[in-house]
C-alpha cells in the first residue's frame, strides 16, 4: 500500500546537540485527518516543519506517495503549510494573496484565476477579494490562509496552530467549516495543535509526543479512554491515576492493590503477575454516593472512601473535587441534573464508585 505520508525512525538533532525528534514513525494514508498533539516543546511543529520541508531531517526517511522527500525543497514538494499568523501578504488583495502560489509557479493568468475564484467561491470569500487583509477580522483571514493552501492541490495540507488566535466561538465554527472541508475535499490533513479539544474533534487519529518521542497514536475515543501510557493519562481528559502492584485477575477485570483499597479495571496491554501497574480511571467513570448509602452498595469492587472538598456549579455544569484517604484530590463534574446543588456540600462524606470496564490499566 502506497501512503500519502511515511516517516520511518525520522530524528532531528540541532547542531548544538539537543534531540528535538526521537525515532519518529508514522503512517498517513489518503484523506485521513492526523493531529499532533503535545505540550510546548514536544518536538510537534519541528516534526511538521520537517514534512514541509523547512528543517532538515537528522536521520530517517520521509516519503509522500512512495518518493523519498529529505532532500526536495520545500518549493517541490507536493504540501502546503498554513501558519498560525496566515502569513498573509499586507499589500495585496485577498485575490491575489490566494493565487500568489499559483503565481510563482508561472501558470498562466486565466487558469489561475479561474481556480482562486472556484476556492474563493467554496470558502464563501468572494465577497471580499478585492480587499486587503488588514481590512478583515480573524476568522476571514483564517479563511484566506486556508484558500491559499488549498488552491494548489497539495497532496497533504500542513497546519501549524491555524486557529490559536481566534476567540473560543469563532474557533468553534472553523473547526466544523475545517472538518466539512477535509472530507469533501478528500485531502490529507496534518495539524498541529496544543488544544486537546481540537485534536480530539477534527481528527482520526491523534499522535500524541512527549520530549520528541510518540507516546501513543489512536483514533480520538480509544485515545480518550484506552491510554496507553501514564504519561498519556495525564495529559488526556481529567484521569485520576492510581499506583498499584497487580494481585490477579476475576473474569475480565485485573485486580490491584493500591494504597487507598483493592479496586480493579481492565488492561491494555501486556501486564505480569505481581507488576507495577498504574489504574487510570476517567472522571466521566466516576459515580458519588452519599455516605449513608454504604450497605446499599454491596460488595463492589472498586468503592473509596472521599470528602468532598468543593462543590460549584458553572451553568448546567457541577463541579466537584473530592479528597481520597491518601490525600489524592479527584476533579469530578457532571450535568447538574446528576449531581444537584446542595446534594453534596463541602465537607460532606462520600464514596466514589466506578465500573472496572470504564478504567484502564496499563504498567507503570
């Protein structure tokens, strides 16, 4: 199978010594949606800068569609790169900032006019293509950027932080305009982004890096609920993470021994008898009980003892933090349908349960 993208063990070492890449490899076929995520200094836009051809490659092979691309300038290759600033031309229209590219690679006027009209016609900028983009607001620039990205028919379209400065609504609309596009268009997408929310809506699968390194790469639900590393854990969803030594196995569910009770989740991942494991249980698992439930609820497994510690409502939203035995807060928050106002104050005795199915464990 040809894909449209491959890394293979790609590294970037800057000429000081510092790796900013470690063994990078990944596989993109045709139409997929792909998003880099991490936090400041993972080492996600040098890797996109790589694709685009703006870094070299320390070592490794990058191939689009099967053709080695580590010495091809970034001019031949068949990518398009939008910056989060737009990089949009001061002096020129928004008609003549789409079809600069075509431009520079010298086809002829009526061709290339007639494609920036059929983008500008698409993203719903005809309107304004005889302005200048210090005339627009944020989101018609943004639009801008990605017609002029899209007007040369790259085979992979490369987002660094393309909607890091518009406001949380209008970043909103792009993003459902930006996934229509995607699909229609049957392009390859690479976006880099720091925001979770993003990556977890726009894409099919998620690479997810940590100081050069791939932690875990998985389409957004199983990255979402299946992690594969603590690492992961931590900086997807609200988790709660639990050191524990694995104690057996009933049925489907691994039983672990932690400091705070026996409790139980299921694996991903190979574990061995007695082995340090981490339990990952996501905040949505999370069920509270009033105090005075306790006998109500039996033998289950994975039951804790919990005061909560503050209790807020923010719109339809209920906020609660709960302190375990061992000084562990847990974030918990729910529709105030489920947890009402006043239904658990702070200072107020508690238990937490979840479903075993709901939590992960993985080794630690």
């Amino acid at each position: 199978m040809i894909f449209d993208l491959e890394l293979n063990n790609v590294g970037k070492v800057y000429d000081n010594g510092t790796p900013a890449v470690i063994d990078f490899n990944l596989s993109v076929a045709k139409g997929e949606f792909i998003a880099f995520l991490g936090p400041s200094g993972c080492g996600k836009t040098t890797t996109l800068r790589m694709i685009a051809g703006f870094e070299s490659i320390s070592s490794g092979d990058m191939l689009i569609r099967g053709e080695r691309m580590n010495d091809v300038p970034p001019q031949r290759r068949p990518t398009s790169m939008i910056f989060q600033n737009y990089a949009l031309f001061p002096h020129m229209t928004v008609h003549r900032n789409v079809g600069y590219g075509l431009e520079v690679k010298g086809m002829p006027r009526a061709e290339r006019e007639a494609k920036v009209d059929r983008i500008l016609a698409t993203l719903g900028l005809e309107d304004i293509a005889g302005r200048k983009p210090d005339k627009l607001s944020g989101g018609q620039r943004q639009r801008i950027a990605l017609a002029r990205g899209l007007v040369v028919e790259p085979d992979i379209l490369l987002l660094d932080e393309p909607l890091g400065a518009l406001d949380a609504n209008l970043r909103k609309a792009i993003q459902n305009e930006l996934k229509l596009l995607q699909k229609s268009l049957g392009i390859t997408f690479v976006f880099v982004t720091h925001a979770q929310s993003e990556a977890l809506a726009l894409s099919d699968r998620i690479v997810v890096m940590n100081q050069g390194r791939i932690e875990q790469v998985s389409p957004p639900h199983q990255l979402y609920t299946r992690p594969n590393t603590p690492f992961v854990a931590q900086f997807i969803g609200r988790n709660t993470v639990l050191s524990g030594e694995v104690a057996g196995n009933e049925g489907d569910d691994v039983v672990v021994t932690t400091g705070i009770g026996t409790l139980a989740g299921r694996a991903n991942g190979a574990l061995s008898g007695k082995s340090r494991v981490s339990l990952v249980v996501p905040a949505e698992a999370i069920e509270v009980h009033a105090a005075g439930r306790r006998e109500a609820l039996g033998h289950a497994r994975n039951l804790v003892d919990a005061r909560i510690e503050r209790s807020e409502v923010v719109g339809h939203i209920a906020h609660l933090t709960a302190r375990l035995e061992d000084g562990r807060a847990v974030a918990l928050e729910a529709h105030v349908d489920k947890y009402r106002p006043g239904d658990f104050p702070a200072g107020s005795q508690v238990f937490l349960s979840w479903n075993p199915a709901e939590a992960t464990v993985i080794p630690a």
